[in-house]
C-alpha cells in the first residue's frame, strides 16, 4: 500500500533550499485529501518560527462549465456547488526526483496541478497553479488561491499583504499575474458575495486572490498562477525578497531544477539502476541536502514532535550519507556545524540532542552511544575528504570521546548502562536501562576509527590505546552478550535488537560466525507477522505503546543479509520499504499500530537507506 504524505498528521513532503522551509500536505484532519502547503518557515526551521495560521494555503477552482467546485473543505455555499466525488490525488512526486514538488489531482472534470519549490540563494516559496480539464476539453476556469495568516500588520496594495511573526520575522505574500486579495469569508470571496473586510496584526486572517478566470486549452493546462512568498528579517527585507522573487518568476521552475541538477551531478553514480530504483536514489539524495539549513546544521524535517531539533546521531547519520554518496563538501559543513552544538554533560559525555535556536540541550532519555557515534562520523568524513586538517580541528572533541569510552566502563568491561539506540526506552517507561550492545559496538568500532585517525596525525601511542580499548569491548561483548552466536540486545536479557545487524554491515566489527544465527534469529522474531517489516527491538516499551515496524532496521537487516550474500532476500525486505513508501518516494520512520506512517521524511535513518543500501549492493556485486 502506498501511504499519502500527511495521512499521519506529523507527516510532510519537505521544499527547502536552506533558507526557507515548506510543509506540504496530502490528508488534512480526519484524513480528508487535500494539496496545501501546511506550514512555511524561515531560519532555524524551529517550530517557533512557523509563519501561517493552522489551515495553511490550498487552491480552490471552478470549471466555469461545470457545477461541481475543486474544493477540499466544502467551503463554498453554493447550490449544487459540491456534488460528485471526492478530490482523487492522481500523483505525487518531486520532479525528477529534485526539489520541486508536483501534485496532481482532481475533482469531477477539474484537473488541478501545483508545483512548488524554493528559489536557491532565497528567502522565498513559490507555488505554481495549473488547470485542465479531465476530458481535453477547452474551458474557462476560475483559481482562488487561499492562504491563512496568522496576521496581516499591513496592506500594501490590494495584492500584497505583509504578516509579522515576531521582531525578526516577516512574511510577504501575493500571486502574479496580479490579483485583489480578498480577507474574510472565504465562501463569499469566490462566489462573488459581499464580503466583510478583517485583516488584523493581532488575529489570524483568511486571504483569497481573485484571479481573473483563465482559458482552458484543449488537452492542455493553463497558462500557471504564481502564488510567492517571501520572508525576511525586516518588512524591508521581506518586500525586497519579494520583488527579487518576483522579477525571475518566469524563470524561476527552471532555474530550481538546473540548481538541482548540478549539485546531483556530484552525486556517485550507481549504473543500471530501474528507473523506480533510479527515482528513489535521486529522492534520497535530494532530501538530505533539503535537511541542511544554510549553516550547515542537519535538521529534522518530516514531523513535528522533533522539529527544530538537531540530534547528534540523526545529524551525523546525515553527515556521514552525504560524504558516502559524493557530496563531501556538504558533509564537512554539516560536521563542522552539528560539532559546533555539543555541551558536555557533568559526567563528560557529550549531550545527544539540541534545540536548533537556543542551541541548548533537549534531552529526554539517557544514552552513552553519543561518543562513538562521534567518532564514527568523523572518521567517515574524513576518510573520504583525506584533509588532515579535519582531525587536527577535532582532536579536542575526539580526545573527549576516546577518553569518555575508555574510563566509562563498568566490571563487565562494557559501557555503563544506558538505553541504547533507542531514546523511548527507560525508567521513564517502566524499563531499567542495561549494559546495551548497541553502545558498547559502537564505542568499540569509534575507537578503532579514532585509531586510524590517531595515526594519520602521528599520536600512535594514543592509537594503540584506542585499539587496545575497542578489543577489551569486543571481548566483553562476547562474554556477556552472545548466546549460542545470537548476539542480544544486552547483557541483561536475551530479547533482540535490530540495531546489532549494523556490525555485519555499516560498522563491520563482529565476527562471521555470529552473522548466521543472529540473522536468522531476527528474521524469526523481529519480523512483523502481518505486515512484514522489521521491529526495532522485542519487547519494547515505546512511547507509542505498541511494535510496529521501523523502516530503518528493515534496511540493517536487509544489509546484513547482502553482506551474507542472501542477496534475494535482502531484496524482500528492501522491497516491503520500497513498497511502503508514499507516491513521491518518502519513506516513513515507522508505522503505527493503526496502520498510518510517522515521520515521513526522516533523511537520518529512512531516507539514507535509500543510498546507504544501494551504495552497499553497488559495492558488493555491481562493481564485480
């Protein structure tokens, strides 16, 4: 089944160009289809910078020949005016697999089309607004775009409105061609009823834009309907931003893709992939770099609860998929800038979580893996770029977490007890934390990259350390968390977790013989028994109160088994993700127990994936 992006209300397909963010949405409340951009936001991507009232901005149309209204919310009063069928949603994709956004869909004879994207080098969204008849016949058709603000603190003229978020947020909006907007009763601003004006600085505000109706060719789409927004720190900025935009608007779509497609150009190039494959890879890659704001820092961009939040881990997951797949440039940046958030925490560990505007911890549960991931992510930059330099900036940090692994370990010989990978595990739900393999493994291989880079820089004493440090782990793994070669959650319980898979694959430390048993014990009780997929862990307490598939650990597995060279069924699992995926190629995080998707276009574990599996397939059996 494919899912619809904003079936789960958490759920967007993101547009960003770093500057500016866009959330678009395909299921509103009670799952009502509709094709709106839910939220926009400017710097920092933080929920406090959201710049539209709730209902956000949608479309509503008339075929001037037909009785039936494009409009998803039955908000014209109108006789007859909302018989027939439901909006169907007909595609959903980025364009090329780059960063515009293209929705088709349709209601009784009204074909409706929207591209949206934001301009590089800008503070602005664009949506496009096209209309077609369902049966190729010539027509006249009425747009009305709308859009809610939270306010408007000023009118410039009768198609420029100004909204003012806080001191240094600003939002201008209008359409071009030029048309009167319209504030107050939306239902009366289409039909042509009177209308009782309200636009207030305090008070969210209903605006329409009246376009003039437009021709209908046969066969063909409208001429579009440019609905701009532009933010900036100040009225003046936002106006200039805006007259900037509007200046190159006929270009504007082209230019995007051109952008798109020249920084895809640096991407690593996987031969004779099927075009669905192909169109994922591309998707994938464009994501990421959405996920990066200007300064470099990797952000969430898919669902609410974590909006604004840089999470060490995700980030340097994102950092590290970005160097792997060619774009080491981003990858420096966004090292250097996820680096830049970390506060050492009172007993020296680093703090895995950060607001991106306060730039202050925003923790919720206690994990040691901090360090090792760290590490890892370091080392898998810097191996790749080769600059010494990296290693001679980060020595403090890397120092900080060698030493950290290696004066953290309890009489067991593993890390103190934490709650793993997984945040929603702990006292805080009723679980005890535990001497974690996970943390343990990836202490463990971020010591031997510390070791690499150690040398690389000539502190060889310090590399045998490292090395000597990373076996003593592994020996302890062993010991206390290995049962018949079935490598366990932790040293406490014989329950899986399918964060181990990573060790036979991303992080190759564990030896083959434990590879078999392990896999095949996860496949037996880690996999959903009715809609496939894999748990992230058994018996797991979540947040969420249920087990349901993650698609991240569907790909580990999937990757632990073409490293074992099960190549068929690794496809199997690639492809239930694939085939869980939206129309446009977004990947959700997990599914609910109710069956909707959450956290659809997570870059950090769904989407790289994507590029970490097909770059794994490409390594091991394409390039021989």
């Amino acid at each position: 089944m494919h899912y619809f992006i904003g079936q789960n209300q958490d759920d967007h397909a993101p547009i960003s160009n770093g500057d500016v963010l866009a959330w678009l949405q395909q299921y509103d409340a009670g799952c009502r289809p509709v094709d709106k951009i839910s939220q926009l936001f400017f710097k920092y991507f933080d929920i406090s910078s959201s710049l539209l009232d709730k209902p956000g901005s949608y479309v509503l149309a008339k075929d001037q020949s037909e009785k039936v209204w494009y409009d998803p919310y039955g908000i014209v009063r109108e006789e007859l005016g909302q018989l027939g069928e439901i909006i169907s949603l007909d595609r959903t994709q980025y364009l090329h697999g780059y960063g515009i956004y293209e929705v088709v869909s349709h209601k009784g004879n009204t074909v409706v089309r929207t591209r949206t994207w934001a301009p590089p080098n800008s503070n602005s969204v664009i949506r496009s607004i096209e209309v077609k008849t369902l049966r190729n016949n010539p027509s006249e058709a009425s747009i009305f775009p709308v859009v809610h603000l939270k306010n408007i603190v000023q009118r410039i003229n009768d198609s420029l409105f100004i909204s003012r978020i806080s001191e240094n947020q600003w939002l201008a909006t209008t359409v071009s061609p030029s048309a009167e907007g319209i504030t107050g009763d939306v239902s009366k601003a289409v039909t042509g009823g009177q209308v009782t004006l309200f636009e207030h600085s305090l008070l969210p505000v209903s605006l329409v834009f009246t376009i003039p109706p437009q021709t209908i060719p046969a066969s063909a789409y409208s001429k579009p309907v440019y609905q701009v927004f532009a933010a900036g720190a100040s009225k003046e900025e936002a106006l200039q931003e805006l007259k900037n935009t509007l200046a190159q608007i006929g270009q504007s779509e082209q230019q995007t893709l051109q952008e798109w497609h020249a920084w895809y150009k640096e991407t690593i190039r996987i031969d004779a992939l099927p075009p669905k494959l192909e169109y994922f890879w591309r998707t994938s890659n464009t994501l990421l770099k959405m996920s990066l704001q200007r300064d470099g820092t990797p952000i969430m961009i898919g669902f609410q609860p974590y909006q604004g939040n840089v999470w060490i881990r995700d980030s340097l997951w994102i950092t590290s998929t970005l160097a792997l797949a060619g774009h080491l440039e981003d990858a420096v940046r966004a090292l250097y800038a996820t680096l830049g958030y970390l506060i050492k925490r009172p007993d020296g560990n680093f703090y895995f979580a950060y607001n991106v505007v306060t730039r202050l911890p925003s923790e919720h549960a206690f994990e040691n893996d901090t360090t090792g991931i760290i590490l890892y992510g370091i080392w898998q930059v810097w191996s790749l770029v080769r600059d010494h330099k990296i290693i001679h900036d980060l020595w403090p940090i890397i120092s900080q977490s060698t030493e950290w692994i290696l004066q953290n370990r309890d009489s067991t010989g593993l890390i103190l007890p934490d709650a793993g990978i997984w945040e929603t595990f702990g006292p805080h739900l009723g679980e005890q934390f535990e001497h974690m393999t996970w943390t343990s493994a990836i202490s463990a291989f971020g010591l031997l990259k510390a070791a690499e880079m150690a040398e690389a820089i000539h502190e060889n004493e310090k590399a045998t350390q490292f090395r000597q440090g990373a076996n003593e782990l592994l020996q302890a793994i062993s010991k206390h968390n290995v049962r018949n070669g079935i490598v366990t959650r932790s040293m406490e319980t014989k329950f899986l977790d399918a964060s181990v898979t990573l060790f036979f694959s991303e992080f190759p430390i564990f030896p083959a013989e434990w590879s078999g048993p392990t896999l095949k014990a996860i496949q037996q009780r880690l996999t959903d028994p009715f809609i496939g997929g894999i748990w992230r862990q058994e018996s797991l307490t979540t947040e969420e109160g249920d087990l349901k598939p993650w698609f991240g650990p569907t790909f580990w597995l999937g990757e632990a088994l073409l490293v074992n060279h099960d190549i068929n069924l690794a496809w199997k699992y690639f492809n239930h993700n694939y085939n869980n995926s939206s129309f446009c190629g977004l990947i959700p995080e997990l599914l609910y127990s109710r069956g909707r998707p959450r956290g659809i276009g997570m870059p950090s574990y769904s989407q790289s994936g994507v590029i970490r599996s097909l770059l794994l397939y490409k390594n091991l059996y394409v390039r021989n």
